[in-house]
C-alpha cells in the first residue's frame, strides 16, 4: 500500500520578525504576474492560481519592504562600529540613488496606452512589481495623473503627460525621474532603476470590460540608476562636524 502525507515545510526563522510566511499558492496567486505581457494585454490584478501537490506544502518569505534573503535577515538594523576610522558599518539595505559619478544618463520613461469599445469609465490600475496604484479617468490630467503615482506603490517622483487620442484611446506618458531613496525592494522584488517593461501590468478590474492596454519603451537606454545592494553592506560616517 502506498501512503502519502501531506509536508509543510515552513518558513526559515519565522521570517526573522520581517516578512510575512505564505503559500506558494498564495505567492502565486498575490505577487506573480497577471498576465503574460507578451501576447495578452489586460488583466484582473490577480496571478496564476497555482494548485499542484506543493501549493500549500511549500511556504517562503515575503520581506518587508528593506529586507532580503530566505529569512529576511538581511536588513535587520545590526552596525559594527570601527573606533579607529568612527565608521560604522551596517546590514541594512542601504539607501539608493543615482551615481554622482554618471552624467548625461537619461529618465527612464515608458508609454501607456488605454483602449475600450465604449467610453472609458472607473479607474486604471497600474501594476509594479507587486504594487498597485489606480488612477481614475475622471477629471484626469497630466497633474492629477502625476500626483496619483508619485511616491505610490514603489515609484518616486512620476511625470506623467495625459493625451487623448479619440476613438475611446488614451495616452499616459510615464517618466520615472527617481525611486525611493530608502528602498522599497525585498527579496520578491528589485530594479536597478530601469525596469523591463514587462515589469508592467494593466489590471481592467474596476474599467470598462473591453478595456486593454499596451505598453511600450519611449526611453529604456542610458538610464539613471540606482546604487546596488548586492554587497549586504553599506557604511556611514560619523562626525561632530556632521550634522
């Protein structure tokens, strides 16, 4: 007689206090894409629903944002303090921003185009990178429309130029002129500052159901980036004559 059971195998070190413990299905369903980018062009801000023998057996970490690693350990807020130099070093994700060192690099910017059978009405959700930000079509400006996604989900300061084109087809020109200086990645999610496009998603859910979407690269070279944070370590200096 074969006997099988059922195995969970839980995550490591609780999360280390930083994260939250979740089902391969879970992880599926709640931060895998919505849809595959490359030949659909809408979906319901949902991934795939993941159902084989493992879905519910195998759990790992989702970090908090900051945090990183199998058991979110890297991030915790431990320094080693070097007296000789006053140097501290210590295993938080360090902050990002543009090399001072890189001139003459560009914004990264993308093009996103919003189509319907009928007028459009509700609000478009915009998908990165397991964040989701809705904008509404309604007395929607190129303003309105940047102060709705800057600093929202894990964008920085976002340009956007509203056009409409007629024929129930709008035009959101998106440019991305920084991210977040304390960053928002985790060990699911992460940029260098130039994103693929097909980190981005279109979720219809609260739209017109004919609504469908299509993004596109108007700048993706020579990009501003980010610091990486590949080396686990970032150090500051302190001094009295630092304030």
């Amino acid at each position: 007689m074969l006997r099988c059971f059922h195995v969970i195998v839980a995550c490591p070190n609780e999360c280390s206090g930083h994260g939250i413990c979740s089902s391969l299905k879970d992880i599926s369903l709640y931060l895998g894409p919505d849809y595959d980018s490359k030949t659909e062009r809408a979906g319901d801000g949902l991934g795939i629903a993941y159902l084989n023998w493992d879905s519910d057996g195998i759990q790992v970490c989702e970090c908090d944002s900051g945090y990183f690693g199998a058991d979110c350990s890297s991030g915790e807020s431990s320094s080693q303090h070097l007296p000789t130099f006053n140097v501290y070093f210590t295993s938080v994700m360090c902050p990002k921003g543009d090399d001072p060192l890189t001139i003459n690099q560009n914004f990264r910017a993308i093009q996103l185009d919003i189509f319907a059978g009928a007028p459009l009405k509700g609000k478009i959700g915009l998908e990165f990178q397991g964040t989701k930000v809705y904008v509404p079509y309604n007395g929607l400006t190129s303003q309105s429309c940047s102060d709705i996604l800057s600093f929202s989900g894990k964008f920085g300061l976002v340009g956007c130029n509203y056009i409409v084109r007629g024929g129930y087809h709008i035009t959101l020109d998106l440019t991305f002129f920084n991210w977040p200086l304390y960053p928002k990645d985790n060990n699911m999610f992460s940029n260098t500052g130039n994103p693929s496009i097909y980190d981005f998603f279109c979720d219809i859910t609260y739209s017109n159901p004919s609504t469908y979407c299509e993004f596109s690269d108007i700048v993706a070279t020579n990009i501003i980036g980010k610091f990486s944070f590949l080396s686990r370590s970032c150090f500051h200096y302190s001094s009295p004559f630092l304030s």
